[in-house]
C-alpha cells in the first residue's frame, strides 16, 4: 500500500516531467521564431513585470539603456570566467560585437520570450513543491529528497544561466550548456519518479539475460545527448547564417552548415539503428502490460516523429512548427530512454532453481 504523502509526490513528480518538457517546447519556439532577445532584460521585461504590447510604453532610450546594462553583467560573468581559468572565454565574451547591437521591440516575440519565462516560473515552484513533497521519504528514501533539493539549485543555476544567455545575445556555447542542463534537470526528474515507483514494486523477472541490453541502452543514451549537442550547434551555424545574409535564401541554410550537420544526419542513423535493436530486444524478453515494452512503444513513435521533423527541416527551409518540435521530441527521447534503462536496469534474470 503506497502512502497518500508518497502518491502525492509521485503524481506531482510526473506533472513535473510534462511540464519542464513543455518548457522545452516553449524554448524551441523562442529559439525558431527568433525571439530569444523578445525581453533585452532578466527578470523583467523592458522593466515590467507584465511586458508592453506597444512602442509607446517602452522605456525612454531603452535600446542604450539595455545595451548598456548587457555590457556590464558581461563583463562580471567575464571576470567570474577567468576567476575560472577560461581567459579565451572571457576575452570572446568582451569582443562579441553582436553584444553590442541593440533589439528593436517587437510585440510577437516579446510575448514569446515572456510565455517562456512565465514557464520557467511555473517550472521552479513545481520543483519547489517536489522538495517539500520529498519529505515524505525522509526516512525510506533519502536520495529522493537529497536529489529534489539538488534539482532545485539546478534550476535556480539554470534561470541564472538564462539571464547570461540573454545578455550575451545568444552566445552560442552558453545555450549549448542551457540545453544540457535541461537535459540534467529531466533526467533527475525521470530517476525520482522511477525509483519512487518500484519502492513498493517487486522486481520484475525475465527468462532472457538484459544485460548487453542494458549496455545497448546507455550506448543510445550517449548518442542521444551528443545528437543533441550537434544540433544545438547546427542551431548556432544557421543563426550565424541567417544573419550574414540578412535573413534571406532561407532554402539554402542547410546546406551551408557544412560538416556538422552531416555528422548530425549520420549520428541520427546511427541512433535509429541501435533503437531498433533495442526494441527488438525489449520485446523479445518483456510481455504484456510491461512498463518496459510500452516505453519501449514510445520511443518507437517518438524517433518516428523526430525522423520526419529532421526531413522537414533539411527539405523545407527549416519550417518554425517543425524546429520546435524537433527539440522537443529530442528532449522526449531522451527521457524515454533513461525511463527505459532504469526499468531494464532493475529486471533479473529468472534462474531455474530459485
């Protein structure tokens, strides 16, 4: 019998996991629409809690304001970076020019960006509410409230880094970071509710061995992470594009990226290939109603939506919808595949005898 204060945590542990993958999808959005630097500022937007919706309530000389203001945080996050021993990081934040043209206002993606940051918020006092819910394992289950609380200055690291994403105007390797440490935050919420789940669950019992399936498994993990990570950067390229040609021949973008995002499409296959081994194996060993088998079914719909996004976008001139979505079912796969490692992690082998 599991405990009301127990089932409390579990049901708000999955809330969580939807929620910070929607945050995912809002991000992507940001990210495809162009709307990253939507509020130049961090907390606030345009200094309002509420953002305007017109060129008349924005602040008095506000692009030089901001501009300003972005200049010096850089330079504190710069000093922190030598502090650090990264001089070469430090001296790319100060000769960023791009740091130092200013946004114009545009009401769509003002609100983009505030939707956005209005999830993050949501998402910070779910995690919040997982800390206090945590408790209930003080004594079964320490891990569980030590890992909510690690969680928690994750995600207060991760809003910090937001504010640096923004005042450096999207540098690219500090996204690429924001994006693993979404990554992280999933991936805690994902142990949590799993081993909240099998605390009152018997092992389940398989008559195959799992283990080269366990290792098959952790291999699509990794590929999974660096997929990601090579998109972020074929991301980064097609900005860097899309900006020396002024936003124009947008057919053309994909191509010009080069090398990066060959390797990006052959990784891709790669990662295909080991998950349909893999749930070829899920199938042989587990059957039924299997937790295992039915994550391993979703994981089968979700590389199919990530295959036809990814042809979207290399086909189509990068269509906004198919971008978003594309991170989205990336972070999906991911998370689906460390469920599916922890669940195949915990089987045993059955042993004629016992």
């Amino acid at each position: 019998m599991v405990p009301k204060s127990e089932k409390r945590f579990i049901r708000l542990n999955l809330i969580t996991i939807v929620v910070t993958l929607l945050l995912i999808l809002a991000g992507g959005i940001v990210r495809s629409t162009g709307s990253g630097m939507g509020c130049p500022d961090w907390p606030k937007c345009f200094d309002q809690y509420i953002p305007p919706t017109h060129a008349s309530q924005l602040p008095a000389d506000y692009k030089e304001k901001y501009v300003s203001e972005r200049v010096a945080k850089n330079e504190r996050f710069a000093k922190t970076l030598e502090r650090m021993g990264k001089a070469h990081l430090a001296d790319s934040i100060r000769h960023d020019e791009s740091i130092l043209l200013p946004e114009t206002f545009n009401v769509a993606k003002t609100w983009t960006e505030y939707i956005n940051r209005l999830m993050g918020a949501i998402t910070g006092f779910l995690l919040l509410g997982l800390v206090v819910y945590s408790f209930a394992y003080v004594r079964s289950a320490k891990r569980v409230v030590v890992l909510s609380f690690a969680n928690l200055i994750i995600v207060g690291f991760q809003a910090w880094l937001g504010s640096i994403v923004v005042s450096t105007n999207l540098m690219p390797w500090i996204v690429t970071v924001h994006m693993l440490l979404a990554l992280v935050i999933l991936a805690i919420l994902v142990y949590t509710y799993n081993y909240t789940q099998q605390l009152h669950r018997q092992t389940t019992v398989v008559m195959a061995k799992v283990n080269w399936l366990k290792v098959i498994i952790f291999v699509a993990i990794l590929g999974s992470v660096f997929q990601i990570v090579l998109g972020t950067e074929v991301r980064e390229a097609i900005d860097a594009i899309a900006k020396n040609l002024q936003y124009t021949g947008r057919a053309k973008w994909v191509e010009m990226v080069g090398k990066t995002f060959s390797y990006h499409r052959d990784l891709a296959m790669f990662v295909l290939i080991l998950n349909i081994i893999i749930y070829k194996l899920v199938k042989d060993r587990f059957s039924g109603k299997a937790t295992a088998l039915m994550v391993a079914n979703g994981i089968a719909i979700t590389l199919i939506i990530q295959i036809v996004t990814g042809l979207l976008l290399s086909n189509f001139a990068l269509p906004p919808y198919a971008q978003a979505l594309h991170i989205l079912f990336s972070t999906l796969l991911f998370s689906l595949q460390y469920y599916l490692y922890l669940l195949v992690y915990r089987t045993d082998t059955y042993h004629q005898g016992h």
